[in-house]
C-alpha cells in the first residue's frame, strides 16, 4: 500500500513537472525561433516529440514545432493537406498512405521514425473460428487460421494504411485475396465501437488502439511482423517546403534522433512520461506493463540506420525502394505503377523519397544536437 501511494505521489509530482516545463516552453516564444507545423498520429512517434518539445530540445535547435497529436490515419492526415495546404509542414505517416494515397499531395519522404510491424495486428474475437488451427502454413507456425475459417469473415480497418496492407499479407498466405472477406473501411474511433459491442468478426488496429480490443476479448491472430509486412513510420514534408527550408528539416530529424537514442539507450526512463502522454491524448490510464511492450514494439533507427536504409549502389536497392516495390506489388490489383512521378490508374503523385536531410541532420547530432551558428 506504502509503495502505491509513493507512486500515485511520484507519478503525480511529474506529471506536474511535465506541465509547468510545457507552459514554460510555450511562454518563451520569440521571432528568433523558426515556427514549424507538425501533425502526428496518436501513436509512439507522436510521444517521442512531445517529449523532445517538453525538454525543449526544440529551442535548443532554433526551432519552435507547433505539435498537433490526432486520432486518425495517415490517409486522413493527407487528406487534410490536401483540403488544406497550411495543414502541416512536417507529418509522420505510415509508409503505405505516404506511396500510395497522397495523390494531389506532393511530399518528400526524409526519414523513418520508427517500425510499427510488431505493434499493427489482426484482432478476431476470443471465441472466433479463425483460432481453431494455428500453423496452416509451415512457414508461418504462429499465424492463425485457414482458409475456410477466414473466408467471407467481415474485417473492419482503414484502407490505405499499414492496417490494409497487414491484413493483404496474412490473407495472401492463405491463398486468399480481399476480394475473399468483405473489407469495411472504417474510423479508428468507430472500429473501437464495433470492438465494444462486440460486432466484428475482426478488426486491424494499431497501437494504442489495439489495447482496447485485447481488453475486451479479442485476440490476435497475426501482426505485421509475423507476415513479413514491414510497416514504419515515415517522416514526410510538403514538398515546396521542403525545398525552401531544408536547414529546419535536418534539425527536425536531429531532435527527433535524440529522443530516439534515449530509448535506445534506455527505455525504462520513458514510461511515466510515455504514461502521462497517452492519459494527456486519450484520457485513459494504461499499465506500465503496457507502456514497456508498447516502447519496446516500437523499434527507432538512428540518423546513420536510416541514411543506409535510404542507400541505393549499383549492386542494391536501399530498402526504402525495396519496401515501395513491396506496397506496389500487395496493391497490384488496386494500382499500377511507373516512373516517379508515378500515377495509380492515372492519378499524379508527385513524390520524392531522399536522404539529403538526414545528412545534413549529422552535423546538428555531432554539435551535440545544438543550433549551429
């Protein structure tokens, strides 16, 4: 009992701290800062620059980010680019609406924020079918289901996100396409319904939301990783904004890699602040436990992994073409693709995918991630 006091007291004391260090920050705004829109999703990468813009570590760079966290997807974040071209500057999306629904949106891709694959999963509820048989296929032994157990199942997600491209991977093992269960492009918030009422046969959420769904009974049957489906965060700017700001850009990715290298470095210093992000943007309390996995499941590569991962050579292709050619060829049915700028059927999608910002990111991490005069 001593000990949950002393910790309600201690989570109380820094959520205190966290606050007033947010209000401070937010009072010292000046001219000499460079003003910087950013949208999130809530979601891991959100937390990480929340956390950085709490210490400050924003300033410290010259930099004021205007950090607005929603609920949403990727596609809806394009979406309001698109309705709004003051909508953002700077977003973090996942990789499958950054290539293949930003129509009308002409972005850069410029660094990855993290691999979400181990925190995407395929839910069904604890007394579905799909749970009867595990290891149908041998070469996937933990993946649940079969054919017939899955065909025809009604699967309500967000088309176009990493959750339409989880659930195409686990049905191709099946032999299964979509056209084998009826897809209902749904809301986060209205997927989370249909959880608590108990009315879908499966669902594909990403975390935090998928915590919802394993408290009320559902289980999972796959997550992107199981699949193969490598779904990271990516960063991705407008594009003419891109190209008149390209110092405010490296920066950003250089606070970012220093939020990043502390959970590297240890990830248990995290948790209340990671606590009290999610209580702040949800208005629910998780577990710690819940906070480590969700950490945890949330890989981070520094400004170097992800210089070598945007690295073509003569021999090969960086992984960040390597994973395009992978979206492309799951939505083949959907799309079709050419030369950059490529068109879907048509649609123009003026899109480019560079490393030069991470570049000029390390000198900003060697200055010991300060401003450089």
């Amino acid at each position: 009992m001593i000990k949950k006091i002393l910790y309600t007291l201690l989570l109380g004391i820094t959520s205190s701290i966290l606050y007033t260090q947010a209000q401070a920050i937010e009072s010292e705004y000046t001219e000499e800062f460079e003003h910087v829109k950013v949208t999130t999703l809530l979601e891991h990468e959100g937390f990480l620059l929340w956390y950085a813009k709490l210490q400050g570590w924003d300033r410290e760079l010259g930099l004021d980010i205007d950090l607005t966290i929603i609920n949403s997807s990727g596609t809806d974040v394009l979406e309001a680019k698109r309705n709004d071209s003051s909508a953002w500057d700077i977003t973090a999306i996942g990789a499958v609406p950054a290539f293949i629904s930003s129509e009308n949106v002409p972005i850069k891709i410029i660094g990855i924020a993290n691999d979400e694959s181990s925190a995407t999963d395929i839910l069904v509820p604890n007394n579905s079918d799909i749970l009867k048989t595990r290891g149908w296929s041998k070469e996937y032994p933990y993946i649940y289901g079969d054919p017939d157990s899955i065909r025809g199942k009604n699967f309500y997600l967000r088309k176009g996100t990493s959750s339409d491209y989880t659930l195409a991977n686990w049905l191709n093992i099946f032999g299964l396409t979509e056209d084998d269960v009826n897809i209902i492009d749904t809301q986060t918030p209205d997927i989370i319904s249909k959880v608590n009422s108990k009315d879908a046969d499966g669902v594909v959420l990403w975390s935090p939301e998928n915590y919802e769904a394993l408290k009320n009974g559902y289980q999972i049957v796959s997550n992107s990783a199981h699949v193969a489906a490598f779904v990271p965060v990516v960063f991705v700017s407008d594009y003419d904004y891109a190209e008149k700001n390209p110092e405010v850009l490296s920066k950003f990715l250089a606070l970012y890699d220093r939020a990043a290298r502390l959970q590297i470095e240890d990830v248990f210093k995290l948790i209340l602040s990671y606590k009290e992000f999610l209580r702040v943007y949800t208005g629910k309390v998780y577990y710690e436990d819940f906070c480590i996995y969700d950490l945890k499941s949330h890989p981070v590569f520094t400004l170097e992994e992800q210089i070598s991962m945007f690295t073509s050579t003569d021999q090969y292709n960086s992984a960040m073409d390597l994973l395009e050619a992978n979206i492309a060829k799951r939505f083949e049915k959907l799309y079709s693709k050419t030369m950059n700028p490529f068109s879907f059927f048509g649609k123009s999608f003026k899109r480019e995918t560079t490393r030069m910002y991470l570049d000029k990111s390390i000198e900003y991490k060697k200055n010991n991630y300060m401003n450089i005069n």
